[in-house]
C-alpha cells in the first residue's frame, strides 16, 4: 500500500504542477486576450460559452461567474449544438470554444457552423495550430507542459489553465462595466451573501418589540418595559424623540448604589444622546457600530422618529456574521 508521505507527496506534486501551468499563462497573455474582452464588452448580445467532455464542465462554471458578476451568458454543450441546440444563438453572440486539442471532432462540426452568421468566435485551447484556433477570431492560449496526472492523460492541468483563463476574462468585464458591490448583491440575493449587501435595518424591525417610555415613568414601569419586551433596553421617548436609553445594566447599577427608589423616574437614571442607526442604513453599517462600541443594541430612528431597537442576537440569527 501507498503510504502516507507517499500521499502527500503526490498530492504537492500535483498542485505544483498545477501552479506551475497556472503561472505560465501571463507569458501567453496578448492583444488576443484584450480585444477578446473588448468584443464581449461591445457587445449587443449574449456571451455563450461550449465545449464537450471535462471543457463543457468549465465552460458552465465560466457561465455561473459571468452571469453573477454582469455578464449575461449561456452554456451550449458541443454536441448538443449539432443536434438542434444551435438555434439558441443570436446574430449579436459573442461564442467562446474551449478544447485543450481544438481538434475533437465535435469541434471541427461546430467551428464552421459557430461562425456562419458572422458571430464573434473566441478559442481557449492548448493546440494553437488546431482546427478550432485557426477558426476563431480569437485565441487565448492555454498550453500546458504536461496534466497533473501521473499517465499525462486526465486533464488536470489542462482544465485548471481554461478555468483560470476565464476567471481573468471575467475580471476584466467587471472592472470594464464598473461592477460594484451592490451590482453584485442583486445577482447574489439569496443566503448570507445577500442579506450581508442588501438588508438594512428596517427590513429587521417588522417582527421586533418597540421598548418605550416616557421621561417620567417610575423605574417600576421601566422595569415591567424592559423585561416584558426582552430586549434588555428600553428607549426614553418624548413627543416621538429618543432624549434616553435605560438598559437592563442601568437598572443593576441604580440598585447597587441605592437603597431605594421610589422616587426616581426614568429621566433620572437615562444615558443621554444614545448610539442611533438610521432605518434605512444596511445592516452591516449596524453590526460595525456595536463592535466599534462594545454594545449589543442600538436605537433606531428614521427622519429623528423613533422606530424600534436593533440587537446584536437579531443580526446574529439572520446568519449575517
């Protein structure tokens, strides 16, 4: 049996190699590249991305990161494009063929049939006297030494090169198109990404308690207020503005440092000018103000009108962090 350091030596060995191919490919980098990204910049239609066997699997990851970083794309199977698939393409397509040969036979059937309309061909291949480089209009090149894999036949190598290929296309385009982060929240809506770059505070508040009272409550009332609402705090509101937050930790001091307490009210024992958020700031502008503070709740208000309180164990349950 193989041992263990044999294991982890391979295992080296292939990302060695791997890297090694990966690195290589900046010294093939030339105008083909750059004007490859300016046809699809320019143009008015979609970028659809084939290939057949392992290059058909990094043609549909290349698809998913084109179309979340603001490039619309579509996957054609190689094969299935010679059986009716082809009517997919628009005269305006821009078509990317990625084979480490370029000279499958599937490949020799659809190069002719991609460019009979007149739509920008781009080759990502490792053969640049192939059949598929001589017929495209563009070609990125992606030879490698040799795969990854002991018999040099499984693409490793190969497949890691076209794959990264297509990662620096698509970081170009978003750089071309400006893409910021919100652009990219409104392709990632679902799951944590999407609450990190889209919720705001006011999309927290529709289910939560309003712990409220008035400057002169008696600290009874303050209490009954922040133990019925739970939230650990309670906002001291007059005529709709925040003058005072009292939280549960207010509540401890005062009855360690006096014997009673009839006589006080909530204006008494408030911290005035409370941290605030604004309604419509994003969550994650809140989650910064409670680690900058060392607080785990904030007072929310909107056009100076109190509306609510935001805690740490809300944003925590949202799976934000």
């Amino acid at each position: 049996m193989i041992s263990n350091e044999n294991i982890l030596a391979l295992a080296k060995k292939t990302i060695m190699t791997e890297s090694e191919s990966i690195i290589k490919l900046t010294s093939f980098l030339d105008d083909n590249f750059s004007n490859a990204a300016q046809a699809i910049y320019n143009s008015k239609g979609r970028l659809v991305v084939t290939g057949i066997g392992k290059s058909a699997i990094i043609a549909q990851k290349m698809v998913a990161t084109f179309n979340s970083t603001g490039t619309p794309s579509l996957f054609l199977h190689a094969a299935e494009a010679i059986h009716g698939d082809l009517g997919m393409l628009q005269k305006d397509d821009v078509i990317i063929c990625i084979s480490k040969s370029g000279n499958s036979p599937e490949i020799k059937v659809l190069v002719p049939l991609l460019t009979r309309f007149g739509n920008t061909l781009i080759a990502i291949t490792g053969n640049m006297t192939s059949f598929l480089a001589k017929g495209a209009k563009y070609v990125l090149n992606t030879t490698v030494d040799k795969e990854a894999c002991p018999i040099n036949l499984a693409p490793t190598s190969s497949t890691t090169a076209q794959l990264v290929m297509g990662d620096a296309l698509a970081v170009c385009l978003m750089e071309m198109r400006d893409f910021k982060p919100e652009d990219f929240a409104v392709y990632h809506p679902g799951g944590a990404l999407g609450k990190k770059l889209l919720l705001r505070v006011k999309d927290m508040l529709e289910h939560t308690l309003k712990p409220m009272v008035a400057p002169d409550a008696s600290i009874q009332q303050v209490i009954f207020e922040i133990s019925e609402k739970r939230l650990g705090v309670t906002a001291v509101v007059e005529k709709d503005a925040v003058i005072g937050i009292i939280t549960d930790g207010d509540i401890r001091r005062m009855l360690s440092e006096r014997d009673q307490f009839k006589d006080l009210v909530a204006r008494d024992i408030m911290t005035k000018n409370p941290k605030l958020i604004q309604a419509t700031d994003m969550v994650t502008d809140a989650l910064n103000t409670l680690e900058d503070f060392s607080i785990t709740q904030l007072i929310v208000v909107e056009n100076n009108e109190y509306k609510g309180v935001l805690h740490l164990h809300d944003i925590l349950k949202e799976g934000i962090v």
